[in-house]
C-alpha cells in the first residue's frame, strides 16, 4: 500500500475525492431533462456503492480497486467523442500521480519513450511548499496573489522533437478544510509575507505542516503550445549578454528550432555580413558554426552564394531555401558556391534567412539538415515570428561588438589609468546628462593638482650607433652582392653602364667603410631601387646569371625590401629588451597599487621609461600622506635595481649584445597635470611646471660639469635633484639598500652642466649589484658581472 502523502512536505494532507462533483451531478439529477437526470442518477448510484469515493482517501490502491466506479464518474468530463482530440487529465496536485487520461494524451505519453518521466517543467521543487499556501489564500481566506506563470510541460514525440504543452487547471471540484492545526491568518499574516517571499520557515509557521486536507482532484487542460514557446525560448536564448560563450548555448539553440520547425536533425549557424568589405564573416563563440563558410573564417558575399541567392538574401532580403541540395549540386555541376559548399558538408536542405534592419543586412541565418526535402520554402514561414528576435539580438551582438573594439583601442592605444578612470567617468556622465537634457555637451577639462611626480627610465646606451652599424653591415653586405654580379654581367656584356653602376657602389662602400652618414640608408636604397633594381631584372633572363641573381632576391626581406639581417637582429633585441622590462614594471606596479593608488604611465622607445603622480587630488580620498610619496620613491628605486639585474640576467639571450643605463629623476615640488584631448595623454600645466618636462626630455644627455662624461652610465643608478632634501632622503634609501646589498658602496655626488633653462642639478651615482640567479647569495659589480656571464 502506498500512501500519496508519503514523504510529501507540504501544508496539505491530500485526500483523493469526488464529494464536490458528485455534488454537481445531485443538482442534475433534478434536471427536467430526462436524458441528463437519468444519466446523473446513474453516477449517483455509482458512487453510493462505494462511500470512500465521497469521503476521500489516499491509498493509491484504491484508484486501481474503483477504477470502473471513477471511470463511470468521469466520463462526462471525459468524453468519449472528443478524448481522441483533446489532451486531458484527473490528477492529484503537487504529485506526478494521474490517475484518468484522455486517449490523446496516453497517445502523446506512449510516444515519449518507456524511459520518459513526466515533469512540470517550471515547477521548482523549492516552491511547491509556497504555491500550496498561496491557494490556501486564496481559497480559505480570498486573498488572490499572483504567483507563477502558468505550468508546462516538455514531451517528446515520436521523433524525439521536444513539444511544449501548457497546463491549464479546473479546480471546481476540491475543497479545501483548515484543521485544528491551522492558525487564523489575518491581513497583518498576508502583509509580513509578501515581503517574505524567501522565507520558507515563516510560511511553514503561518501554514504548518499537514493543517489543512486537500479534499477533492484536478482536470488538466493540456494544449500544445510548441510554436509559441519555441518563440518564447529563442527570445530568452538571446537575452543576456555572452551568452554564445556559454557551451551549452547552440545545442539548446538547435533543440528550439527543432522543436519550432517539427524536425530532429536540424543545425543552425550564424554568419555575420561586413557590409564594408561585401563579405560574410564567422560568429565567434562556443559552437557557432557558419554552413555557408565551412571552415573558411571569411569569404566575399559572391564567393559563398550564387547571383540568384546573392540578389535573394542581400537586396531582396528574403528567404532563401534550398529543398534538395543534392539535385541542385547536380543540375549546377558543381559550380554554385552554396550548393557546393552545403554539399561538403552533407547538408541535404537548407533555409537561409537574412537578418536585416531599416539600415541593410547584419548577417545570414543558416537552417540546415541532413535529410532532402525536410526543409523549404514553405516551412521557412515559419520563421517570419522568431526573426524579430534574432535582428534585435544581432543588433545588439553588433553594439557589443562596437563597444568592445572601441573598449580595446581604448585600452591597449589610448589607455585611461584606473586611478583616474573615476574622474573620466564623471565628466562623462555630466557630458551625457547635458545632451539629454538638450544642451549642448562639452567635455571639460581633467586636470589634477597638487600631485608629486616620479620619473624613472631605463635607456639602451649607444642604441643609435648599434643600429647605424647594423644597418651599415646590411649595406655592405648587399652592395658587394650587386657589385659581385655586375662584374660577372660586364665579362658578358661590356656595357659602360655596368661600370658606371660598379664606380657608385665602391664609392658608396668606401664612404660606409669610412664614415656611417645620417642620409646614408635613404640614399643606398634609392639607388638600389630605382638604377639597380631595373638591371637585375635584366640579367635574370641571362643565364648565366640567373642563379647569383635570385640568390640575391631571395636574401632581401618581401616587406622591408632590403637585406634585413643585422638590422632586425638590432631590432629584435630591442623590442626583447622593451617588452621584458615593460612586463617586469607591470607586475612590480600591481604591488605598487595596492601600497597607495596613483597614476602610473610607461613608455618604450630605445628602452623603457615611466611617470607616476601621486596626490590628493588623485586618490579623491582624504587619506594622503608623505610617507606614500617616500616609500612609492623607495619601490621605485628598488624596481628599477631588478630591472637591470633582469636584464643582464637575459643579456646573453639577445641577438645583439646592448648595454642600458637608468636614471630617476626627482622633482621636490608638488605640480599640476591636465589630459590633453588632442594627444590624449596628461602634460603638466603651467610655465613653472614645464621645467620638469625639459629637464626630463634632456637629462639623460646631460653630462658631469666640466668633463664630457653622461651622467648616466652602465652599471651605475643614477639619481638625478636639485634640492639638499632630496639628496638627503635618496642618500637613506641608498644606505638601506647597500645593507640589502642591492647597491655597491661607490656613492659619488656629482653637479651637472646646466640644462637649457635649467640650472643646479645635482646627480646622486651608485653602481648595482648583481645576482647570476634567483636568491643566490653571490654579488657582482657591473665588470665583475660580465667576467662571470662569459665565464
């Protein structure tokens, strides 16, 4: 025997009855219709047999003991003439138990499979208990609030097709009976619960367990509603933003338009339209797939459909089917760019639909199928409900994608540091707020004030004579090739020209040889394009020759168009040495954030150099303290020791072996910055402040008073201020430092030769120690360092 309330947690305690319909027909009975009393007279006389039919119970058993009695009680609401039509059951609520069905619906279940289990789809398990008190509301005490939308469920058919079937509830026949259990709910009890919607144990206390009998059954008027809910889920598919990164986004995309076209095997796949370029583009995502593009990532509008589909699709933008592809590929011979490429893919039918606004076509919708026939021009109508949704979802695919492309040069061209990315953002809001409100907006002015700057950079020493020698050895190299088969073409063809040509290039090796001219480069190049060039061409033909002279092309670069050896060592170093200590910088500045906020900016040229400012004004947070300028100037000179020990570290990895020095330079004064629009990025404002941009851009070039000597050198830190305070402060650091053993003991203090505008500068110099690895306990001078690399 098993009880229906077994393990159910509900307010309820469930008695299956028929007292209340058994009612109904009491009433008929007294009907001056004959056929319909005498018919009511007969139910009657059913149930009066059997008094537990009116009474209830909950002893499953007795459904199947008393099936003929409820079979004949029913009958009326299940009507033999219409029970092959109509979807219907009796069933008990808050249970999976139906205990009476129309054949249309054991018909629909039959089709499921042995394995299907019927299940409301929208039915949380977690709510069950609540819904049971929102009709205990209602019923007992009229208070009608609405709760869920209605139920449904999701079937199968014979084709394993999911179907949507909405439920609809008769509930004329049940009674429900508080018990002594049940506490009095008044207006306050309703007015505490709908602003408690989540707290199961208040409604459990309003509504305990088992305080009132569930007397009676329901009627379920089941109608399929696949169509609507199709729309219904396409429409919540594309709702929300990356949802096609989600891995399960296609397959459930699939399932719905097959659920809306009535097909199993059915694939549908996205290819987006570059109006620009007339060209159709892959849909990036987990799954997407495009049938018209297979596995290219683009292809021209003209190169993936035929004139006929071209015209359909992008200036009639109307449906596209293909019914029989198979036929098609045959009757075209194989020439129709979409008829070949579905046919690549064993794709037997197709429906392509565009997807276009007021302003043209976004992209191609692309239903497909294995099996012919099974999709065409008259089921593709079916989609005129669902592609609405689908224009909104690729327009708003397309501002994402917009917006994303702009977030990115933003991020990785114009990039606005987080530290001040709140100030953007309120000038922007106010910039906004004024168009709107009909005024004409105007972006104000973003500056900061009252902030200390910190300068550092970490410079390629003799980068210009590097790459001036790299660039002579390529000369060298290519001209000695030219001159070496201009003399073997003067043997064949004793042309004046040939010599002349020969005279030009000794010369231009004697002056590379001599002396490297800044014009040098532009002038070989244009020699060797436009006088020699011309006879290579020439003599290729000869045989002779042909073979020195393609091994001459093939050793110039295709894009650089010269012999690119020596230079893009040079040139690979360098952009080695950039990023390696541009990324070191990086993660040093994310320790350096969560110290203090400020504003932190780097730049790579021949080396890396950085700004940062730090203030009040900044951080817009009334925290600010000198003691975060010190020890942001402490991490800076600690950073820029890792640095270079990071990058002898590597040295020996370079094409090109270089030397860099660094420098920091201290400004004692408090500045102002703005943004400037035009350049965007900040520069210091004033007359006054403009000296720290000069001294700056020169410094580096500056040497010792009174001797030719940079003040900066390899292997040496070189600090460069002008007040005492300053040479005081960094004199503590370089002590700490020195007992860290990061810096050697060699401090000098030295005074510059004066800057243009700019006089008093003093420099702070200290050599580095090195470490040949990570925590080893072994330091070395810069000289001691190279003797042990090459050891």
């Amino acid at each position: 025997m098993k009880d229906i309330n077994h393990n159910l947690d509900s307010p309820f305690k469930l008695l299956i009855s028929f007292n209340k319909l058994l009612t109904y027909y009491e009433n008929l009975a007294l009907s001056e219709d004959e056929f319909i009393a005498a018919k009511a007279k007969r139910v009657l006389k059913t149930a009066t047999a059997f008094p537990i039919l009116r009474d209830g119970f909950s002893d499953i058993s007795i459904l199947k003991e008393r099936e003929k009695e409820i079979g004949i009680i029913l009958q009326d609401s299940f009507s033999p003439v219409l029970t092959k039509n109509e979807i219907k059951t009796a069933s008990v609520p808050f249970h999976n138990l139906i205990f009476n069905s129309s054949e249309r619906f054991k018909s629909i279940i039959k089709d499921a499979g042995d394995d299907f289990e019927l299940k409301m789809k929208n039915m949380p398990e977690d709510d069950r208990y609540i819904i049971a008190c929102t009709i205990i509301l209602s019923f007992c005490y009229g208070f009608n609030l609405s709760f869920k939308q209605p139920f449904y469920y999701e079937i199968p058919d014979a084709k394993g097709v999911i179907k949507f079937y909405i439920i609809l509830y008769n509930a004329d026949f049940i009674e429900i009976i508080p018990t002594k259990k049940a506490p009095k709910i008044t207006q306050n009890d309703v007015d505490e619960l709908l602003d408690n919607f989540e707290n199961i144990e208040l409604w459990k206390e309003k509504f305990p367990k088992d305080s009132y009998i569930f007397k009676g059954f329901v009627i379920s008027n089941i109608f399929n509603v696949t169509d609507d809910q199709a729309i219904s889920n396409i429409k919540t598919a594309l709702i929300g933003e990356d949802k096609r990164q989600n891995e399960g986004f296609m397959d459930d995309f699939h399932q719905i338009f097959q659920s809306l076209l009535g097909l199993k095997n059915l694939k549908v796949g996205f290819s987006i339209y570059n109006e620009e370029d007339d060209r159709f583009e892959r849909v990036y995502g987990t799954k997407m797939n495009s049938f018209l593009l297979n596995n290219l990532e683009s292809n021209t509008c003209s190169g993936a459909l035929c004139s006929v589909s071209y015209h359909t699709l992008l200036n009639d933008k109307k449906f596209y089917s293909v019914s029989d592809v198979d036929k098609y590929y045959e009757l075209s011979k194989g020439k129709v760019p979409q008829y070949k490429t579905l046919k690549a893919q064993n794709i037997k039918s197709a429906i392509l639909a565009p997807i276009a606004n007021e302003n043209g076509l976004m992209g191609i919708l692309e239903i497909v199928s294995e099996e012919p026939k099974v999709l065409n021009s008259i089921n593709a109508n079916k989609l005129n409900d669902v592609m609405p949704f689908i224009v909104t979802a690729v327009e708003r695919f397309k501002n994402e994608e917009k917006n994303l492309i702009e977030a990115v040069i933003q991020r990785e061209c114009t990039s606005i540091h987080p530290s001040v990315q709140w100030r953007f953002e309120k000038e922007a809001r106010n910039f906004i707020k004024d168009q709107l409100n009909g005024k004409k907006p105007s972006f104000n002015k973003i500056a900061f004030e009252n902030i200390y700057p910190l300068y550092g950079q970490i410079d390629i020493k003799g980068s210009s004579e590097a790459r001036n020698f790299a660039t002579s050895k390529d000369l060298t190299i290519q001209l000695n090739g030219i001159k070496s088969i201009l003399e073997k073409a003067l043997q064949l063809e004793n042309l004046p020209i040939y010599e002349q040509f020969l005279f030009q290039i000794n010369s231009y090796l004697d002056n590379l040889e001599v002396h490297f001219q800044v014009d040098s480069e532009q002038q070989i190049s244009d020699f060797i394009k436009q006088d020699i060039d011309p006879v290579l061409n020439h003599l290729v033909a000869i045989n002779a020759l042909k073979e020195d002279v393609q091994q001459y092309f093939d050793s110039i670069d295709d894009k650089m168009e010269v012999l690119y050896h020596h230079r893009k060592e040079y040139d690979d170093t360098i952009a080695i040495i950039n990023k390696e200590m541009a990324t070191l910088l990086d993660i040093k500045q994310v320790e350096a954030q969560a110290m203090y906020p400020h504003y932190f900016e780097r730049f790579k040229t021949d080396g890396v150099e950085h700004n940062m400012y730090i203030g009040e004004s900044i951080t817009k947070e009334n925290s600010f303290n000198p003691i975060y300028l010190y020890n942001l100037r402490l991490w800076q000179l600690q950073v820029m020791i890792e640095m270079e020990n990071a990058f002898y570290l590597m040295q020996s990895k370079f094409p090109v072996k270089l030397d860099v020095a660094s420098m920091i330079l201290v400004f004692n004064q408090p500045l102002s910055i703005s943004f400037r629009m035009d350049e965007k990025q900040f520069d210091v404002d004033g007359t006054y402040n403009a000296r720290y941009e000069i001294v700056k851009k020169r410094v580096d070039k500056a040497h010792i008073k009174g001797t030719t000597e940079r003040v900066t050198q390899k292997g040496k830190i070189s600090i460069v201020y002008s007040q005492k305070q300053d040479e005081i402060e960094y004199l503590r650091y370089i002590k700490f430092l020195q007992f860290k053993k990061y810096l050697d003991d060699d401090v000098e203090i030295v005074e510059l030769q004066d800057l243009q505008a700019v006089t008093g500068l003093k420099a702070i110099r200290v050599s580095v120690l090195y470490h040949t690895e990570n925590n080893n306990k072994d330091f070395y001078t810069y000289d001691d360092l190279i003797k042990e690399l090459k050891t």
